[in-house]
C-alpha cells in the first residue's frame, strides 16, 4: 500500500512541477485560481455578514417550489445514472494509462491494493467536484433565501457523494464483469440493457397515459416519477433527492435512514467491487479494437479521424440520400469540404437538430405559463445556444491542424483559410437558430417581436466574434494528446468567449431596455461590434 501511495504522491509533484515550469500552463492555473479565491472569499464575506435563520418558517416554505425541485433533481439523477451504467457495457471509468500498466502489471503489489487506491483516488477527485459545484451553485442561492448551508447542506453535499460512488461501483463491476463474459453473457447484457430503458420508459408511458386521459401534465410527470417502478428501481436517487432539500426543509428520522441506507449500499458496492478476481487493467484495452480506437479517438478530441473513421465503415457502397457535389476554388472549397463533412458524417445529428427545437417549441407552448409574459423573451435562447455551440469549434479546429502542412503549401491567403474555418461553424449554428425561430414563429405566437428578429438576424455575427474567440487557445495550446494543455484551451476558450458574449448583452439591455431604440439601429450597432470583435480575433 506504501508504494502506491508514494506513486499517487510523485505524480501529484510532478504534474505540480510540470505547471510551474511552463509558463503557458502556469499563468492560466493562477488567473483560475485567483478567480476562484475571490468568489470564495467573497462568498464567505456575505455569508459571514448576514445573519441567516436557523429555524424553518412555515411562511418560507409556502412560497419555495419543494416538490418540483425534488422532482426536477430526481429526475437528473435517475437520467446521469442510467446513462452511466448503460455506458458501462462499452467503455470504462476505470482507465490505468499505458504506463501505469506496465509499472504495476509486473510487480507484487495485490491487484486489490491497487484496485482500492485507484477507486480512493476516483472518489476523492469525483468528491471534490461534488463540493466545488455545490458551493458555487448553491452556495449563492441559499444566502439570496437566508438559509444556512451548515449543518443541512453537508448533508445533501454527502448523500450526493454516497449515490455517485454507488453508481460508479456499479458501473465498474458491469464493465468488469462484461469484458471477460462478453460472449458468454451477451444475451444477459441485452436483457440488462433492455430493463434500464424498459422501466424508465414504462414508467414515462404511465405518466404520458394520464395526461392523455386527463390533460393534467404536471400530474402526469409526477405519478410517472412517483411510479412503483420509479421507486424501487432508482430508490437511492429518490433518497438523494429528498436529502438534497435539507438545507431548506431539514432532515427527518426516516431520511437519516436513508442517509444511512445510502452509504452502506455505497460501502457493499465498493466490497462487492474488491471481491472480483478478474485482470482490473483489461477494462482500460477496450472490448474490442474497435470501441478502444473510438475511445481513444473521443478522449484525444481528434474529431477529425472519428469522421474519417465513420466514412470509412460506410464501405464502397454507393452513396444514398442526396449526393452534394464539388463546388469552389481555395477557401470556398475548403469551406465546402467542412460543411459536406459535417452532413456526411453527422447526419443523425443533424436530424437531431432539426427535430430538438421542434419539441423545444412545443413544451414551450404547452408547458410556459401564458400569465407570466415570459414567452416574450424565449428568443434569447437563441443567443445563448449560439454561444454553447461556438465552444465546440475549438475541437474541431485542434483536429484540423494536423493537416497544416497539407494547407500552407496550397496557394491561399492566410486570413483567407481563417475565414473559411470560422465561417462554417457560423454557418452551422446560424442555420439552427434560424430553423429554431421559425418552429417559434409557428408554435409561440407569443415570441413574435422585435427580439426575435433581433436574435434572427444576430446569431451570424455573435458566431462571429464568439468562434475565434473559442478558437484562440487552441492555437496556443494545441496539443490535443496533453490533457493539460486540453484543460487550459477549454478554460481560457470559456473565458475569451464570455469576454466575446459580454458587448453584445450589455448593448442589447442598454439600446432595447433602456434607451428604447428602434430595432434596425440596435441590430446595426450590436452587428457591427461583433463584425470588430471578429475581426481581431
């Protein structure tokens, strides 16, 4: 056990010296962590200067929405655990590195040891994250309601801790057990799959049955949430769920059962994980060649060789569909190929695309409440997935720079190829919003005004200036095998973007909300600022 310790130890040191000596890394880690010192610090301030209530008032608790908050967090951890158990039958949580492979594979350390230290490892690194979102997340919320956060929120920080470690002992004792019966208990594994979409799905068929039968959808949700199934089915979720709601509404003796109800399944799947005696490093080669390559392939962000990958296990068959011909010259062919790229390779997404915002549209108009006048502002929306998606550019331009050997020798302008990468991100996302505003157009009259014309017409530009933004990093770090040098492009592309998004809010609340312009001019502002921004970038 000393040993492994001593490894855990020196890795720690050296990833720690790997940061200071490399100022692309270092600067990075200390603008974050100076980010994250002062909105703690600042948090324990307010804390520390208003005084909270200790006792639970009747009067509070009428007006907090309790139940569809545990409905809601009830339902996100039923939905991430079934994601993760069923993603268990193809890949792995538990990866060992090449290198740690051949470190510990030949020495006499107990593979149980070794198992142990590594799930200890997982466990403090996925509890970590547990109480850093927290704290962030609620943190605010619960000094905004004059609530505690101590003792409750420690409570709920633990419950949610014991349900993720309990989850993720399943999940490795189903990859475990799968990778070395993969023929023998294929059928099984069917079976298993089969009831991990079968309840929740029968569950989901009850709740939608009485809608239908008396048009009562919050009704509906909860007896489908509530259901038999739901209940003994994803019983620690439910558990977690009402823990969760400590900090508000206190914990009473049948949840203290739970609570210890939820740590001792947490501790029997952990000695149900360390009695099996199967090779724990085979996990981390993969089922097959294949599931290993695409696994590799994800966790490197080479999204470039998953597209060739996929065109290439389409075979030599002929081509169905509508067949998209060459068209251009220099960039506007380089542009091309992007865009071709993307429906060849990414077809089911982009059926995703066109149907997503159709359903969005619609439990809008059937679910919003009409009183409230909130259909009005849904446009924004729009906005902000143009943001989410300019994040992803960035990836895909780390792939593309293996090839930039092949680009600097064609005869094309710098600024030009620039411009045909930022351009088909843009024209991806536009083309999204724009089919999201005319399925909101159609369903939601009520979202019919100046702002939906103004996110129309600007969703191009804010791709505009977001996209390099996003970009920047990853041309400075572009290394997409160093998973630090991944880290730190993802969070400084995160914060040049938020830079990128923030003119375009502040222009947006001052010309429509303050000054009442007329929309034209403040398109016309906002667009022509984001036509600068972009540009620099």
């Amino acid at each position: 056990m000393r040993p492994l310790i001593y490894l855990e130890y020196r890795q720690l040191v050296n990833s720690l010296k790997n940061t200071v000596r490399s100022p692309k890394r270092l600067i990075p880690t200390l603008i974050f962590g100076a980010w994250i010192l002062s909105w703690l610090i600042q948090s324990i301030v307010l804390v520390s200067t208003e005084p909270q209530l200790s006792v639970h008032s009747d009067e509070f608790l009428s007006y907090m929405p309790t139940e569809a908050i545990r409905l809601i967090v009830f339902i996100t951890l039923c939905i991430a655990s079934v994601v993760v158990v069923y993603s268990a039958f193809n890949s792995s949580l538990l990866v060992f590195s090449i290198a740690q492979i051949d470190f510990l594979f030949p020495t006499p350390i107990s593979r149980r040891k070794v198992l142990l230290v590594k799930l200890l490892r997982d466990y403090l690194k996925y509890g970590m994250w547990v109480i850093f979102i927290y704290l962030f997340v609620c943190m605010p919320i619960l000094h905004g309601l004059r609530r505690s956060l101590l003792p409750w929120g420690l409570v709920s920080i633990t419950a949610i801790v014991a349900l993720l470690i309990l989850v993720v002992n399943v999940a490795h004792t189903i990859n475990i057990v799968f990778t070395f019966g993969y023929e023998r208990l294929r059928q099984a594994g069917i079976l298993i799959k089969a009831v991990l979409l079968g309840l929740p799905a029968s569950a989901l068929g009850y709740g939608i049955y009485h809608y239908v039968v008396t048009g009562d959808s919050y009704a509906g949700l909860f007896l489908a949430v509530n259901s038999p199934i739901a209940d003994v089915l994803f019983a620690p979720a439910r558990w977690c769920s009402e823990l969760f709601l400590a900090p508000l509404i206190g914990v009473t003796s049948e949840e203290w059962s739970h609570f210890a109800l939820l740590w001792l399944f947490a501790v029997g799947s952990l000695a149900m994980l360390l009695t099996r005696k199967e090779n724990i490093y085979e996990p981390s080669l993969g089922i097959s060649v294949k599931l290993a390559r695409r696994k590799q392939m994800k966790g490197l962000h080479t999204y470039t060789d998953i597209r060739i990958d996929a065109l290439r296990e389409k075979g030599t068959t002929r081509a169905g569909g509508f067949v998209v011909p060459p068209f251009g010259t220099g960039a506007t062919a380089f542009l091309w190929k992007n865009l071709v790229l993307k429906y060849r390779t990414y077809l089911g997404q982009i059926i995703l695309i066109v149907l997503l915002p159709l359903v969005l549209a619609y439990l809008i108009r059937r679910f919003l409440p009409q009183d409230l006048g909130l259909a009005q502002y849904i446009p924004l929306l729009m906005i902000y997935v143009v943001w989410m998606l300019s994040m992803t550019a960035q990836a895909e331009m780390k792939a593309d720079l293996k090839f930039a050997n092949l680009v600097k020798s064609m005869p094309i302008a710098a600024w030009k190829i620039m411009l045909a990468q930022v351009a088909g991100p843009v024209i991806y996302s536009s083309s999204a919003i724009i089919l999201f505003s005319g399925y909101l157009w159609a369903l939601v009259p009520e979202s019919r005004g100046d702002l939906l014309i103004a996110c129309v017409f600007l969703a191009p530009f804010v791709g505009f200036a977001n996209i390099p933004a996003a970009i920047i990093p990853g041309l400075l770090y572009p290394d997409a095998k160093d998973f630090a040098q991944n880290y730190i492009s993802g969070m400084l592309g995160f914060m040049l973007a938020v830079l990128a998004i923030l003119p375009t809010c502040i222009l947006g609340a001052c010309l429509m909300v303050a000054f009442k312009a007329p929309i034209y001019l403040t398109i016309i502002i906002i667009a022509a600022v984001n036509l600068i921004i972009g540009a620099i970038g």
